[in-house]
C-alpha cells in the first residue's frame, strides 16, 4: 500500500471517530439536559429480594392506592403476563403520588403515555417513583418490554381526577359515606386506628370527641375543625398541644357526617348522628384554622 493511500484511510478514520464521539456526546448532552430541566428523573430501586419476598408484602398483596397523608398518595402496582394489577388506579389531581412497581415473572416496562413516566418493572426488586399529575385525564399505561405473545394486550389506565370528583364518586359506588372507612384513610396515620392519640402531639379522639359534641356549639366546632383544620396552642385534661390538623375540604359534606360520627362514637357513646345539612350550613363560611382556635375557645374555654 503506497503512502498516499495510508493518508487517504487515515484521515476518513480520523473523521469517522470524531463523528461517533460527537453523536456521544449529543446524546450524553440531551440526557443531562432533560434530568436537569424535564424533571426527568431515574427510579430508585427502593428494594430487592425474591419476588416472593416482595410480592407478599400488603402493598403488593392487595395493590392499588393508598392515601398517605393530605394530599400524597401511595400506589402499588404489580406487572404479570399480560395484566397490570390494578388495572386502573384512580388518584387526584396536584398530588403527590409515589408509585411503587414490581413485576410477578419476567421483566415488563411500565409506560404511562403522553407522561415521562417510564420504568423498567423488574422480578425481585420494587421500583419507586414519584410524581404529580397536574392535568387530569385518562392515561394509558402500556408495557414497552416484549414479555411473551400477549405483549401488547398488557394495557392497563391512570385516571387522574379533581380531588372533589374522588371522593363525590365513592358514595356512587358503596351508597353512603363509610364514617371508618374515610377515618381509616384520611384520620388514623395521626389520631390513631382507634382515636387514641398521641399525648402532647395528637389529641385523642375517642371519648374527647362525644364530650365535645355534647358542648353548645359543640357540633358546630367539630364540623369547622374539619373543614377549615385547627391551628394553635389547646389543652385537653392537662395535656397541651400545639400542632396543626390539616383542613379536609376535599371531604365530602356526606363524608364529613359519617366520619364525625365515627369518632364521636368511638368510645361507644351515643348521640344524634350528624346531618350532611349541618355541614353543609358550615361550608363556604371561609373560616382560616385559626378562627376556629377562637371559636374553641368560645365553646371549650381557654
Ligand atoms: C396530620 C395529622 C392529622 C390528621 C391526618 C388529622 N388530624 Fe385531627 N388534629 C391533629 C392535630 C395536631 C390536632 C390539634 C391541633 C392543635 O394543636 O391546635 C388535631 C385536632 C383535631 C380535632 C379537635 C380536637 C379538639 O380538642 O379540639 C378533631 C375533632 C380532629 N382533629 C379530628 C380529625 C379527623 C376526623 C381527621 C380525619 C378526617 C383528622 N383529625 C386528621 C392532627 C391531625
Ligand atoms: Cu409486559
């Protein structure tokens, strides 16, 4: 091979070689750009073990969603040829959701459409990611990883809903609000599963709340208390507390009787249920958490 031919095929190998580096370097470039500015963001792998391990924990026993706290959810989903389980998870609207994803055979990939959702679904290890659907809508989730020959059945949905429609639609389903149900998922991670509180940092509600609702105004306060929350210093049998109960209007008026019932008769006391027109006369009157600490001392005392 004479000289010139050497310089020839060494000077396209040279450019052949910037080229591919460059195509690298674009692509490291459009990564970094989206995970700083898309928030795009990796998914944690937040445990591992068998996939029998895994899958007998409760969230993965009976997936779905959970509320965790005011306004945050956890959903557990599990992928198997070809279904996502639960087929359709329903969650509201601005809040914050932490899916937790693991897979019962093979590797699936869990792609929520028109989001940048996107994560791989693997046996033997849960995926977590968190997120916020700020436009509501019906989203398909769909598998991005060939699983076997029902593949492209593996279709499952998101609906995401205003907060008011989630709850205005459980009524729908199981007739009136479940006063233990709605304590359960909105009351119990602070006031305890059984309204024994905690001293000094929640109040208890089993007994307290009957003594309150006995008060004049009594019934009045409750409802406030749930629909404008309670902020400031308050004493009950010696015990101060000074923290902050969340306001609950995303609760039904329906919802808010049969959870004020609940705990008013967790103790087993007895009293005149509560009326979704009694709420209803308190909603709308814009009260901030701190007028109702004015009206408790009004009705309770300092
Ligand atoms: C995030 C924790 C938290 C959650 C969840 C929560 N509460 Fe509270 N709740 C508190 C705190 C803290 C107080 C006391 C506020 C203060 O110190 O001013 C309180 C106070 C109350 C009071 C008034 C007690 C009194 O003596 O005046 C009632 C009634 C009550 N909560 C009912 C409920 C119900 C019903 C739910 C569910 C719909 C609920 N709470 C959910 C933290 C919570
Ligand atoms: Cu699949």
């Amino acid at each position: 091979m004479d000289e010139k031919h050497h310089d020839q095929i060494a000077k396209w190998e040279r450019r052949w070689i910037a080229g591919s580096a460059l195509m690298t370097l674009t692509f490291v470039f459009f990564i970094a750009y989206s995970l700083a500015t898309e928030g795009a963001h990796i998914a944690q792998s937040a445990a591992r073990g068998t996939p029998e391990q895994l899958l007998a924990q409760t969230i993965f026993t009976d997936p779905g969603v959970r509320a965790t706290g005011p306004n945050q959810y956890d959903v557990s989903i599990v992928g198997q040829a070809f279904v996502w389980q639960p087929e359709t998870v329903r969650v509201p609207v601005d809040a914050e959701i932490t899916f937790y994803l693991t897979a019962r055979d093979v590797i699936h990939g869990w792609q929520v459409e028109n989001t940048n959702l996107n994560v791989e679904v693997i046996p033997g290890e849960v995926s977590r990611l968190q997120t916020t659907f700020s436009r509501p809508g019906r989203y398909r989730v769909s598998c991005n990883e060939y699983c076997g020959i029902g593949h492209q059945n593996m279709i499952g949905w998101i609906e995401v809903v205003p907060a008011s429609q989630l709850v205005a639609e459980v009524p729908v389903e199981t007739g009136p609000a479940d006063g233990a149900a709605v304590y359960a998922s909105n009351c119990a991670s602070c006031h305890g599963a059984n309204g024994a509180g905690v001293a000094g940092v929640f109040p208890p509600l089993a007994g307290h709340a009957a003594d309150l609702a006995a008060l004049d105004g009594g019934r009045t306060y409750l409802i406030d208390t749930l629909l404008y929350g309670l902020q400031g210093a308050i004493v009950i049998d010696g015990t101060s507390y000074s923290g902050v109960m969340p306001a609950w209007p995303q609760l039904s008026d329906d919802a808010i009787a049969a959870v004020l019932d609940h705990i008013v008769t967790l103790d087993g006391s007895d009293g005149p249920e509560f009326t979704v027109e009694e709420v209803e006369a308190e909603r709308g009157k814009g009260l901030a958490a701190s007028d109702v600490l004015t009206l408790r001392q009004q009705v309770v005392g300092p």
